[in-house]
C-alpha cells in the first residue's frame, strides 16, 4: 500500500501527515508551531517531512497554504507570516528534494475539496464554502470541480462589496465583506461603539470573537448586536454567492462560526431577505464544517486523490 | 453529413436554423416575430423547424430561452413575454415530437459558450460574459466548463448587490446591479435628473440607451453622465467577479455595450479602482462580444457540440 503526504501550513502550526492511500486516518503526523519559522522554514518544513516519511512508496505529497498562490505554477506569492516565501516556488523545491509529485493550494479551496469528499458536503456537487476568521476566505466547487480561475485567485469570497463606501478592507479596497464581519473587524464594531458611549461588560482591548461571542451568550446586548450586524452583511453576502454559484449547500467554516446561532441566525434571516427568487433556496443545506483543525491536512489529502485520479 | 438544429427564442424573433456538424455557416434559417405569439406558440415554434427540416439526419436539437430555466430536466420556470410558458418542458416536448435529443440552456449561458467557441472568447478557459441590455445577464466559464448550478440558476450576474439599499430590481431586491445600469436604469436616471431640473437635450419620456448614446455623443452632459454612472456600478460589479472567477477574459455582450467608449470606459477605469489586487487585470482582455444578434442561433450550436462531444 502507497501513501499520501498531507502538509498544512497554518497560522499558527505546520503540520505535516502521512495517510495510507486508501484512509483518511493517518499513519503518522507531526507539527511544529509556525511562528519563529522566519528563518530556514524550508529546512524546518523538510525536516519535518523527514521525520515522518514512511517505508511505503509515496505517491504525492500536497500542501494546504494560506495567502495568494498560483496552484497551476506551484509558487507561493505571499504567505503569512513567512515572509521568506514570497514568489516562492514551493511545489517544485518539494518535488526536486524528494523525487514524487507535489502540490500546493490555497488553504481555503483546499477546506472545501476536503468538506466535499470528507465532511459537510459529501454526496453534493454544487457548494459553497465561506471561512470567517482573522480574514474571511472562501472555496467553490460547482459541477464537481473546483473553481480555480485563470491564475487560480478565484472565490475570494471575502473580496466582494459588501457596501461601496464602507470600511477600508485588508486588501486597500473599500466596503469589501472581509473589511465589515472578519472577527477583527467585529471586534473593531465593538470598541467603536464603547468609544462612542455604549455600555458594555466588555473593555475596549484586543478581542477576540470569541469573548464577544461569551459575552453575548451572557446577555451583553453589545456584543450581541456586533454578530447580528455581521451576519446581516455575510447573509448579503451569501445571497449574492447563491446567485452566482447556485450551490446545494453552504458551509461555514472558520473560528467564528464557533459562534453558533448567534450568527448564523441572523445570516440565514438576511441571506433569505437578499435572494432574488425562493427557488435558490429550495433544497439548500445550511450548515457548518466538519473537520476543524484537520481540514488543512484533510483539504490536502483530498487535493491528493485528485491530482492522482487525474493522471 | 447530418446536421444540428439551433433555435433562439428571443425577445423580439424566434428563429431556428439548420447548421451542417461541422460548420457554423446555416444551411437554411427562418424566423417570425415573437411577439403575439401568447397563444399557440409551441405549434407556431414547430411550423418553424419543420419549414427548415433538413434532408439529413438531425442529431440534436438545442434552444436558447430567456428567463430562468432548469438545463438538467429541460423545463422553462418562466420566460418573459410567453406566459403560457411557465414550468414548461420545451426539452422533452421537443425531443418527443422530432425523436431526437433536445437540450434548452438559458440565453446568456449559452451565448458565452457561443463566443467561447466561435467568437470573442475563444482560446480562453475562464471567461465572464455579462450582457446588457433591457436586464443584464452572464455566462461564465470556469476551467474550460460553464458554470451552471444545482438547478442551473447560477451566474445570474446582474442580480449581485452594488448598493444595499439601491433602487428595487426586477427581482425585487433592493440594489442589484440590474436596477441600477441596465437599459432601463440609465433612462430613469436621466428622467429623475431632468425631473430635478436638470438641463438636457434629452425629454423625459420612454427613452432608449441608444438614443440616451447619441444625445451624449452629441455634447449632452447629462447623457454622458448617466453612462459614467452606469459604469461605475458595472466596474465594481466586474471587480467582484474577477475576485470570485478570476477570468482570463471578460466580455460585454447586449444593446447597451454597443455605446462603446461611452460606457467602456468607465467601467474598466471603476474596475481598476475596485480590484483587490493588479494580478487580476495581469493579462485581463476586456472586450466586447462578436456574435452580435446571432449569440442565441450559435450559442445553441455550441451547446449542440458540447452535448454531442459528452455522448
């Protein structure tokens, strides 16, 4: 039996496994905080890879990264916290050093290849992956197939107006979703309106969504409020990627949807609001990933089976 | 040699014509108007292919119908001016009458399938097609396939949200870029505008974008400004979708992209201002559509071919 090497460079891990080439349960894994990997991250990655590397054949190894990359060439354009890899052409370093195909993919293309074989999606063929975080990322597949786009920068779902003049998004562009319900930017709702004069059990520092989120569960009508408003923009959102892509079905990925019906509640109200005909929702599943940590790891594998039925 | 059938139920024709497999010069070609056509129109539609019936084998037929549809089972939910037509099976009555495969795709699908094929688009695999005309509507393809949905309703182009609590559209949303820079738009702008006292060479009553064209052309002000206006929100729009598809091509199709400079470039300067990132316009054509009034006859035919090629 041959194996397959999943590697997921994370935000705050890399990760790198081995499966069996008929299993999802893997062999051996191994992982190392990504943070202080500044210097020498390929040799740390490679080192990695080293301590895992199996006696079977392997027959690709693939890697899940975060940030613009163009998945036809293999070459990172910039990652991260990993400032060294820019236009960085990791696919085939990889492949040289250790003689076997080797892949890389956006993070969150590879999320909803790994939900579809794997986890929320099975069985469908139409979906749409929609990943909130620190940034809000996301990962189409309609008709079976992935939607890569020329370059492969395709479904930058965080990347779409959300409202023309709004807040400056990470990427310079006004009004962008990523700029209005990433968890930074409620967080940043929080202490504009605690500047403003609002009453609220939380402090206006650092937060994160997710005290926001046990503050609202503990009746702060603030925090509360802040997820209402995101999910109004994410359900815009959404209604306009139902128009797009028509999926079969909608997962929520990423740290703030941990939140529960606390947003995604209120995105379901405004995303049934903003369609344009009923029949968009008829038969449309709503619901939440499966495979949290290892859908990195998962994304890669299924990115694996692919690549390898497609020879 | 046999041959294909290709119909076009357009706003103003029904047309079918005969084209040999290997070419897209029509052997014979009919049309009627299709107006009045309220009663009957299913017998008035076969009259029509049986006058073009050619003497060699038929392999397939296929029909580009406005309004939504499901391509899958081959039935019309609607489609404007033949209300009789609603969840009707065109397909199947189609194919039961002549014996042979009968598809339906929805107008603009596969009027980009048709400039992918024949005209502006071909040699490209990601293209994003968005006509404008009295709606606006796109096709898109992905990777050399077209994008068409769980029930064949994406790519609805003109129903994305360029002003959350813009004018109502069609659809009945508030703010999709269809109410605010279709053909229709742009007249009310320049109505409400000379409602308010503007100056205009223009009156206020049922205009068309074509004379709204001219009158700009000839010095007036308003009329200028009601293109750039319509550009702007059709630029943003057109960021949003080089974010989700990341096309190679974007082509501009229907009556209103005939104003040429007038509207072209105010779109492609918003475009630029609303783009997350350069690499998308990195080797980005923007063009307009070459099929002109037979993107429904050819774009069947294209549909005909990749049917027939799926066999």
């Amino acid at each position: 039996m041959s194996a397959i090497i999943a590697i997921d460079i994370g935000g705050t891990q890399l990760r790198v496994a081995v499966y069996p080439r008929n299993s999802t349960t893997p062999i051996k894994i191994q992982r190392v905080p990504s943070r202080g990997l500044e210097d020498g991250v390929f040799d740390r990655l490679t080192a990695l890879i080293d301590s895992v590397w199996p006696d079977e054949p392997v027959d690709i190894l693939c890697a899940a990264v975060p940030g613009p990359l163009n998945p036809y060439t293999g070459i990172i354009i910039e990652t991260p916290n990993i400032p060294a890899w820019k236009n960085y052409p990791l696919a085939e370093l990889l492949s040289k050093k250790y003689n076997v195909p080797a892949y890389i993919g956006n993070d969150a293309n590879l999320a909803v290849l790994g939900e579809w074989l794997y986890g929320a999606g099975k069985g469908h063929h139409d979906i749409v992956y929609l990943t909130i975080s620190t940034g809000i990322g996301g990962g189409v597949i309609c008709g079976d197939k992935l939607i890569e786009g020329f370059r492969g920068m395709a479904t930058e779902l965080g990347h779409i107006t959300v409202i023309p003049d709004g807040p400056v998004c990470s990427c310079g562009v006004h009004g962008h979703l990523e700029a209005v319900a990433s968890g930074p930017a409620i967080a940043k709702y929080v202490c504009e309106q605690i500047a403003a004069g609002r009453e609220s059990s939380l402090g206006c520092g650092p937060l994160t969504a997710r005290q926001i989120s046990e503050a609202a569960h503990q009746g702060d009508e603030l925090a509360r409020e802040a997820f209402v408003r995101a999910g109004e923009f994410i359900g815009q959102a959404t209604a306009d990627f139902l128009h797009m892509f028509n999926p079969s079905i909608v997962i929520l990925g990423g740290g703030v949807s941990f939140s529960g019906a606390l947003l995604l509640d209120p995105i379901k109200d405004s995303m049934r609001r903003h369609v344009m005909d009923k029949a968009y929702l008829d038969g449309l599943e709503f619901t939440t990933a499966k495979l949290g940590d290892d859908a990195g790891l998962l994304g890669s594998l299924a990115q694996a089976h692919i690549k390898l039925s497609e020879k």
